[in-house]
C-alpha cells in the first residue's frame, strides 16, 4: 500500500488502473469485476473516490480496522508533504517570490477546471433534464456565491431526479434496508457536523481554538456533500474560502494547486495546504494543526459512508431510484464546477495572455495525452525564467 501511495500519480482515472494492475492482476486481492463495482459505488458517493475505493477494497478483505489502516497509509504521505508546502509557501513567499514565479498558475488552473467540467459533463450530461439542473446549478452559484447553497444545489438535484421514477417492488426493497441500518454510524454521520458547527457557532472568536473547529466543520460539510471528487472539491474550496472567507489569497491557493498536482496520492490532499494556509498566522504549530484538522474533516464523513454502505451494497445497487438521484447529483456538479471556473477567473487580469493560457491548457488537456502534472510544471518553469 504503502509504494502504491507513493507511486500513484494522475488522479481518480490513474489509480483505478493502478488498483486493476496490482491488487487485482497482482495481488488478486479481488476479481475485476469486484474493484469495478467497488469504484462505481464510491464515484456515486460524496468524498474522496480513490481512498473510498481502497478503503472498501481493504474492508472486504479484513474488515474496519483494515480499511481505516489502509487510508491513513494512504492519507498521510501526500498530506504530509502539501502541509510542509503550506509552512514552506508562507514563510518563503516574500523572500523568493513565488508570486512571480506562479503567475502563469492562475489562468492555466481555471483551463484545468473548464477541462474536468466537460470531461464529466461528457459521462453525465444525457438528457434535457441534466443540462437544465446544471445550467440552473451554475447560474445560481455565480450570482449567489455561497458555499452553503452547494449542498442544496447537490440535495434538490438529487431529489427531483429519483422523483421521476418510482417502483413497488423497489420501495418494500428500500423498506427492508432501512430496518437494518446501523443507526448508530448514522447518528454518527450527522452528529459530527452538527456537533462541530454548533461548536463554532458558540467558541468566542478570539480564541485559538475557533478556527481549528469552523475548519473542522467547513471540510467535514466538504467532504459530506462533494460529489464528483478533487475536480469538483477544488474549485470549490477555492468559492469559500478564498473568494467568501479570506483565509487565502487566490496566489496562495493556486500555487497550492499547482504543487499538488506533483504530489502523489488522493486530490483531496490538497485539503492539508488549504488547512495551514488558513492558519498561517498562527506560527508552525497551528499550521501544522490546520493541516491535520482539514485532512481528518475532508476524509472522516467519506470514511464513515463506505464502512456504513459497503455491507448493503448488493442491494442497495438495485435501485434504480438511487442511480437516477445520482444522474441529478452529477449534474449539479458540472454546473458547480462551470462556475467555479468563472469565479476563479474574476480576480485575473483581462488580457491575451490568460485567456490564451487558459484555452491553451484546455486545448492541450482535450486534445493530447499530456499529464496535467507536465503542464503545470511547464507553467512553473516559465514563471522562474520569463
């Protein structure tokens, strides 16, 4: 597991044949038909897909305390070396100048978003009704701007889309299911994220613990209702706390961006820069606790969903009201990300330049098979030599 992490670069995509290459082919730790229904599940959950997967590949092989084992080996390299880029980037920035050196980071991210939006819109958007919710998803996000609109935009689409088919038989399915639900893993699902944002609805301000709780509880909603994984999550970590609460500065997160797309493992270790950049203020250690809380609260609630739902998940993958809901679900996403893309452009400068950056990293993803990683480095290099 562990030379996995290390080695696992390019995202969702890229893992999935990692996993089919060495713990099915290799390893045959399960049958390919097995880790494909496995990835299918989790690409329809919110959360991070590529550690929900190899969390439910290690439950299935050794149950709870396998899965958690095998996310934290996982987790803890990449998030690990995005928290040594947060301390490094807030210490070194003035001195070195990352500012000039990622000013071509910018407009190739936003080329980079455009990209994994019309990458998913391609698998997801099939009919009249997805390309509505989308368009409706998008349209209120840029207008409104609130992160806690992502959540009912990701809910309503999701309701109106099972709403257009029901079953009998699946209904006494359902009925069933629900008898035998562990409510204590659900009381635990939601007992977090209320328990975290009442907490930092009532910690004074001032104190040194208000912001570790509200971050706490900013990346456990994350985490809890992200559909889509790092593509979507990205841009909007960028919407709240960028653009909304001022922990970042669009350089400070799109160098994060930039950096995280070299490292290897899970997209959502991004969450660890964004965590200590938030606290950069409070010296090393708060740093190094804004990491850590970031990365538990993006992680936990995805967690929890796959020890919760794996032992349902032959029955639960027969209802055809849960896959229309997710038709719903994944089209909000494209329409969160569509918008993401614009607010991220807002604070650019208008000119040939970052347009023409922007369309040529969106070219170049579209059209060739070179790695965003290369890109990004490409960006990097001319930032330090022009």
């Amino acid at each position: 597991m562990f030379f996995f992490t290390l080695t696992a670069f390019g995202g969702a995509q890229a893992h999935l044949a990692m996993m089919l290459k060495i713990f099915v082919k290799n390893r045959k730790y399960l049958t390919e038909e097995e880790l494909l229904e496995l990835n299918a599940l989790c690409a329809v959950l919110p959360g991070p897909s590529s550690t929900q997967t190899l969390a439910a590949i290690a439950y299935k092989r050794g149950g709870a305390g396998l899965a958690v084992l095998s996310s934290l080996i996982w987790l803890l390299p990449p998030a690990i070396i995005m928290a040594g880029a947060a301390i490094l980037v807030s210490r070194l920035s003035p001195e070195i100048g990352f500012t000039r050196i990622f000013r071509f980071i910018e407009p190739m991210a936003v080329g980079f978003v455009c990209y994994a939006a019309v990458l998913l819109a391609q698998k997801v958007i099939r009919t009249r009704f997805s390309i509505i919710v989308a368009a409706v998803a998008a349209l209120t996000t840029v207008i409104f701007k609130s992160p806690y609109l992502f959540p009912l935009l990701i809910i309503g689409g999701g309701v109106l889309s099972s709403l257009l088919h029901r079953n009998r038989e699946e209904r006494e399915l359902e009925e069933t299911l629900i008898l035998n639900i562990n409510r204590k893993k659900v009381a635990a699902f939601f007992g977090i994220l209320v328990l975290f944002a009442l907490m930092g609805a009532l910690i004074n301000r001032s104190s040194f613990f208000s912001l570790p709780v509200r971050l706490f509880e900013n990346f456990y909603r994350n985490g809890a209702l992200i559909f889509g994984g790092g593509q979507v999550l990205v841009p909007l970590l960028y919407t709240e706390f960028v653009e909304l609460k001022g922990y970042l500065t669009s350089q400070d997160f799109l160098s994060g961006f930039a950096l995280q797309q070299i490292v290897p493992g899970p997209t959502f270790s991004f969450t660890s820069y964004v965590g200590g950049m938030a606290l950069k203020n409070q010296g090393t250690s708060g740093q190094l606790l804004g990491s850590l809380v970031a990365m538990i609260g993006i992680n936990l609630p995805g967690l929890i969903l796959i020890l919760f739902i794996v032992p349902f998940w032959e029955n639960l993958k027969k209802i055809t009201r849960i896959k229309n809901a997710m038709m719903g679900v994944n089209a909000v996403a494209v329409g969160l990300m569509l918008a993401a893309a614009v607010i991220m452009f807002e604070p650019i400068a208008v000119g040939w330049l970052p347009v023409g950056l922007a369309l040529i990293t969106f070219v170049l993803l579209s059209l060739t098979r070179v790695p965003a990683p290369v890109l990004f480095i490409a960006g990097i290099l001319l930032g330090v030599f022009l």
